[in-house]
C-alpha cells in the first residue's frame, strides 16, 4: 500500500510540474525561443522591406533620407593655389541632378570665424572629404591639418574619404591615406564624373 501510494504521489508531482510547465510556456515563450522566433520575424521583415521598397534606400533627395542629418554632402579639401581647379569641380557638383551640397572654404567659412572652428566643422558635417593632392597641397600645413581631421572623423560618422591626385608622385602620396584608393586626375572631366559616382556611393 505505501508503494501504491509513494507512486500516486510522484505521479501527481509530475503532471502538476507538466502542466505548469505547459501553462508557462503558452503565456510567454522561453527566452531561447523567444529570441529565436523574434530575430527571425526582425530578418524576415528586413527582408520584405528591402524587397518592397529597394529605391527608398537610392533616393538621396528623400527629406527622411540620412543625406540631410548633415549640412554638405562634400567638404573639399585643397590648397588655396588650386581654387580655380576646384570651384570647376564644386561647379560641376552643385549643378548635376543631385545638387550636392558643397563645403567650399573661401565661399562658405564665416567672416570672422577662426580657421580651425571653421574646418573642423565643416569636417564634421559633411559626409564625404575630398582631398585635392596636389604640390601645394602637401606644403600647406592647413591641408594636412583638415586632412587629419578627416581621417579621425571618418570612421565615426560612416563617411568616406576621397584622395585625388594632381601632378604628385606616388612615392609622394601622404602616408596617412596609403590605406585608401585614390582617384588619379588626369582628363579633368573623367576625374570630376569619378568624384561624382563616389560621392554617390
């Protein structure tokens, strides 16, 4: 009688712990499977959405695109002995169908504004940095200096740095961007459509 009885207890526990177990189990998920189902309804619908809607991602005018967190699509980097060379190119970005946003320090700095505030913001509100290297490029310490600032950006704000080279050896090329593929400026025009679909990227 008490082995009877010692096993109708322990079969009571077992279906009680069952059924509670059970009972916990459809009021809420473990965590496990919870996060399981969870991630896999978060990449499903990743999936659907950039399926359904790839060109959200490419329209750069959207006002709730990421371009407008920022004041210039480009701030360009360049020696004031190359000005000529790159109000043509700041030209040609402002007038394609795009209408990039240029940072062009002679145009845009404020008057009374001290040199380092002014590039390091036009730095830091950009997304992309085009570095016009030329000669006069590499002797300019205001050069190097915005360039720095650049490179320590950079990898903070997801933004992407642009060498450009004009009439400067490689073994010239500044250390600090032997990292970066550059643009070599040749054909003026060619190079200028290269900056372009750059930025675009």
């Amino acid at each position: 009688f008490a082995g009877w009885f010692r096993r109708l207890l322990h079969k009571s526990k077992s279906s009680s712990t069952e059924s509670s177990l059970n009972s916990s189990r459809s009021a809420s998920p473990s965590p496990s499977s919870s996060s399981a189902e969870n991630s896999t309804s978060t990449s499903m619908s990743l999936v659907r959405s950039v399926r359904l809607s790839p060109t959200s991602v490419l329209d750069i005018n959207a006002s709730g695109s990421a371009r407008w967190a920022k004041s210039y699509d480009v701030c360009i980097c360049h020696s004031e002995v190359d000005l000529e060379l790159v109000e043509e190119l700041v030209s040609y970005l402002e007038s394609q169908p795009e209408s990039f946003r240029c940072f062009l320090q002679l145009r845009d700095a404020a008057p009374g504004s001290a040199v380092v505030t002014e590039l390091c913001d036009a730095v830091q509100n950009s997304h992309c940095w085009v570095m016009l290297i030329t000669p006069d490029f590499l002797q300019d310490p205001w050069c190097k200096y915005q360039m720095h600032q650049a490179l320590a950006e950079a990898p903070m704000a997801n933004g992407r740095t642009i060498p450009v080279l004009k009439g400067v050896d490689r073994k010239d090329y500044p250390r600090e961007l032997r990292n970066l593929y550059y643009i070599y400026m040749a054909l003026k025009e060619n190079s200028f459509r290269q900056i372009r679909d750059t930025v675009m990227r």
